[in-house]
C-alpha cells in the first residue's frame, strides 16, 4: 500500500492526491494504484539535507 511505503496515513495520501501535492497514479473506475518507481521519484524529489536549506 502506498501510505505503507511512504509512511503516512491513507487519510494523508488521499488530501495529497486532491490537492497535487502527492506522486502521480493511476485512477481505474474506484481504484487507485501507484507505480513503486513513481512513490521513490516522488520522495526523492522531496530529499534534503537540512531542513533550513530550501530545495537543496
């Protein structure tokens, strides 16, 4: 499950989705899914080294 592997709630994952905040997915009828490839491009985005240093 996604919010597994990123270690959020669903609840989370879901508002990052409706805001676009969230990894790309694929919607099918209901269902949700996410490519693994896709959740580690996502965090890897979101890597730092400090949290006083934006987008380094």
């Amino acid at each position: 499950m996604a919010a597994d592997f990123l270690c959020q709630s669903v609840r989370t994952i879901q508002k990052w989705r409706v805001t676009g905040f969230g990894p790309k997915f694929y919607k099918s009828g209901r269902s949700i899914r996410y490519r693994r490839r896709d959740l580690l491009a996502w965090g890897d985005e979101r890597r730092r080294k400090s949290t006083t240093l934006s987008g380094v």
